[in-house]
C-alpha cells in the first residue's frame, strides 16, 4: 500500500466519526468578532493577516462547540466529538467590521480519538496565504507520527489550495519521508533519509494533477486521493 494512500486512511481513521447536527450560519456582516461566533460555541483559535490584498488585517477562526455531545459513527460505536468551523472574515473599510469570506464545517478535523494528540495543530496567515496545520500522534503507541500542512490563497472568489506538505516520522524505523506538492506549478518533492542525517534521496516529479480544489470542493484533509500513488 501506497505510503500516502496509508497517511490518508490515518486521517480519515480520526475524521470519521459522523458528526449529527446541523450547523449554524455565520453571520454575513456584523461589527465585532465575538458577533460571528454562534450561541453555545467559542473560538478555539484565530491568525490574523491580509487575505484579499486591501492592506487590512484579515481574521481566521477555528470555533469549536462549547459542550460536546456523544455522536454515533458508521461502526455504531459511540465517541465523544466537538464539533468545529474554519471561518473566515474580511475586514472591512472604516468602521464597518468585517464580511464573511468563507466558512467550512468539515476541513478542520475533530479531536476524537482519547489516545491520540488533537490533530488540529494551528492556523496562521504570511503573505496573503492561509495555512492550516495537522498532525497525527498517538504518544503511547509505536505509531509513525505524521504531520501536513495546507495553504490557500484568495483568487478573489475562493479559498484556492495552492500547496501542501506533509511528513511522516518512524517511531521505530527512525527515518522519515517528507513529500511537498505545489499546485502552482504542477510539481511534487519527495525526501526521504535517516533522522539526524542529511536526506539521502530527494525525487522532483511533475504531476498530472486535476483543477485545483478549493476550500469549498476540499471536504477534509486526507480524502483527496489524486492518483495510486499520491493522496491528501
């Protein structure tokens, strides 16, 4: 089995579980953060930067659900989820607050699994792009630790995904392979070597990869199997 295609099942593994309620809609406009963040949830975490090219200071919030309530999965087994939202507001000129630019109830994935760290890492904003970080370790276990980074741009209508990296350590192997794809230019890196020394293999590799998906069309990291050999 394809290593990427193994990375991807581990997420999908920590992402599975159904979440069963509705969602509530983000406000569209409104003056102040706090005003966006819906009755009974809280912001777990939150990046600011310029996200739209007008030179004012953007917000991305991770709100999560302030009580968890026992949720079923397609196993009929019961876990205990918190549901969350990746939401993204535009500030707006003067003191007009700020416009909701995109909201997404699926990509940032839930901490549902009691023996593993909570694969929601951090968010953050640098030159114009969003970036959303996870990780997937379960401390106690021998487990590879893996992580993946994803980064969006604004094209003026959607959140485009332009670049992701993504690393796997072996606990027992004591090696690691790192893979980094960019989309805007069609090419993937592949690296792979011994911890602690200098790579000792490193493949560039054009991919025939499909239009770009987008925050949208990008339901949650680890369901986008590209081909055989290479999955998100």
């Amino acid at each position: 089995m394809k290593l990427h295609i193994v990375l991807a099942m581990s997420f999908l593994a920590h992402a599975a579980c159904a979440q069963r309620m509705q969602y509530p809609a983000i406000k569209r406009t409104a003056q102040q953060l706090i005003n966006f963040v819906p009755p009974g949830w809280e912001i777990r975490d939150g990046t600011t930067g310029d996200l739209n090219k007008d030179g004012l200071a953007d917000k991305a919030l991770v709100l999560e659900r302030s009580a968890g309530k026992g949720a079923t999965n397609a196993q009929d087994l019961t876990a205990s989820t918190v549901p969350r939202m990746l939401v993204v507001l535009f500030k707006l000129p003067g003191n007009q607050g700020y416009a909701l630019g995109a909201q997404s109830n699926s990509f940032i994935l839930l901490h549902d699994d009691p023996e593993a760290d909570d694969p929601f890492a951090s968010i953050s904003i640098a030159r114009g792009v969003l970036k959303i970080d996870f990780q997937y370790n379960r401390p106690d276990s021998h487990d590879d630790i893996s992580t993946s980074a994803y980064k969006f741009r604004y094209d003026g209508q959607h959140f485009v995904l332009i670049g992701a990296d993504l690393s796997i350590t072996g606990r027992m192997s004591f090696t690691f392979q790192a893979y980094s794809y960019n989309f805007l230019t069609r090419k993937g890196v592949f690296t792979t070597g011994a911890l602690g020394e200098v790579a000792d293999k490193t493949l560039t590799k054009t991919l025939k990869l499909p239009l770009p998906r987008t925050l949208d069309t990008f339901a949650q990291p680890g369901t986008w199997v590209l081909n055989e050999n290479f999955a998100l």
